[in-house]
C-alpha cells in the first residue's frame, strides 16, 4: 500500500489515502491528530495493512468528515485543534456507531474514562507501539463486523431483545442506542444470563484483549450499559447488570 501525503504536509483537515487499485474494498480508517510525524509513521508501518487511510488534523475538520461520508473506524486524538476529541466524539454518537478508538498523551485516569463514557470503544495512551494500536484496531472492527448472519430469532429477555446479525438491541420495541463494545458486553450477558461472567472472559469476548492490571475499560462499558438500560426501561422491568466482587458481572431479569 502506497500513501500520496500532499505536497509540503499535511493541510488542516486534509487527508491522504491509498492509491491501491480497489480502495473501495479496504476498511475506510480516518486518523485524527494533529501530530503530522505520527501521522506519516502510522502510514508507514500501515502500509502492508488492507486499509484506506485518510488524515484530518483539527477537530472541526473531523467532525465535517464524519458528517459527509462514512469510516469503518475512527482514530481520535483527545487534544485536538477547534474541537476537542470529546466534543467530536459527542458529535458522532448522536448519529451513529462508527467504532472510534480514543489516543490521549495524558495518562490521568479521568481521561480514560471520560472517553469510555463518551462512547469511545478503546482507548490507547501516547506514545504507543505501532503493533499495539494495530491489535486494537484489527479487535475493535472484529466487533463491529459482528458474526455472518445467521437464521437467529434474536436474544430475549423480559421486554429487552438483542439481534446479534444486526448489533441490534430493543427495550420494549424502543432502540437502545449502543456502542459496539457495549453491544458485545450485552451479547455475552444475555447469553450466560443468570451465571456468572468473568471479567477476564468478558474483557477477552467482547473487547478482544486480555485483561490487564488497573484495566477498567470493561467497568466503563458496562456501567454505560447500565445507564442506558435504566433510561430506556422507564419502568418496563428490563434486565439488571449485578456486578460480583472480585469476579465479574451477572445478567438477572428485573428492573434494571
């Protein structure tokens, strides 16, 4: 794979992309950083990658991107120019559920989660190794890819229902407006409802990495997932997460 970088760098919010013959059929990545050297490293060790990459270099510039076309992931930088990754991430889950990776060169934890909780389905740290950020990447768009389609009638439980072929769940009828990561948690739940998931499963399922120390990524997702299940109950008994010390999480039917 070969990238075509416009003369003299990178322009704010312009972008670069592969000129290999079938672009069409490569997962679409938008990297959003106003870094134009870890852009260019990024395009070098991507470049043996089936991906079209495009580059965008303040956050109003994404936010425009997003809103004309579509992305099979999105990397975002938290410490963008115009807009911040936050806000464009605030942006982007009102209309849909495009897999987003959040990259942050702070470590504080609140970062973190404040990204989680904002929607994003990963996060990395700066500086990260290449070949890490690519085994998120390569998880989080196995996830959002979900399973074939298959003769499946749906999950159900109480009045919440969940169609894997889709990455589709329901409270009631209603839509419940999930992220991919929180799609999967909900999956693996209903799945194994009434017994006890670990957190070293779950994060390996549905996250599609091993659990590490002070990883409370999975704690985020579920408790998002929780809130949204208690928001679009309204009373309608949907199922409860519980979470069990020093284990993991068990899905019960009952109020949420």
């Amino acid at each position: 794979m070969r990238y075509r970088p416009h003369p003299g760098g990178l322009p704010s919010g312009g972008t670069f992309s592969a000129d290999a013959v079938q672009v069409h059929a490569q997962p679409a990545v938008l990297l959003a950083d106003d870094d134009a050297e870890l852009a260019q490293m990024l395009a070098e060790f991507f470049a043996d990658e089936p991906f079209d990459l495009h580059f965008s270099q303040d956050g109003t510039a994404t936010a425009g991107l997003l809103a004309q076309r579509d992305f099979d992931l999105v990397l975002l930088d938290v410490m963008l120019p115009g807009m911040s990754g936050f806000e464009v991430l605030r942006q982007v889950r009102r209309s849909c559920d495009t897999p987003v990776i959040m990259m942050t060169a702070r470590s504080a934890q609140e970062d973190r989660i404040q990204g989680l909780e904002s929607g994003a389905d990963d996060y990395v740290c700066k500086p990260f190794s290449p070949a890490e950020l690519l085994a998120r990447m390569r998880a989080v768009m196995r996830r959002s890819a979900g399973r074939a389609p298959q003769a499946e009638a749906g999950l159900a439980i109480g009045p919440l229902r969940l169609l894997p072929q889709v990455q589709q769940a329901f409270v009631d009828g209603r839509p419940l407006a999930l992220t991919s990561a929180e799609l999967r948690v909900l999956e693996i739940l209903m799945r194994h409802a009434g017994t006890a998931v670990t957190r070293e499963h779950l994060t390996e399922a549905a996250l599609g990495r091993q659990l590490e120390a002070y990883d409370r990524s999975l704690d985020t997702h579920v408790s998002n997932l929780r809130r949204k299940l208690r928001q679009a109950a309204a009373g309608a008994g949907a199922p409860a997460i519980r979470g069990l010390r020093n284990l993991g999480y068990m899905l019960l039917a009952g109020k949420a």
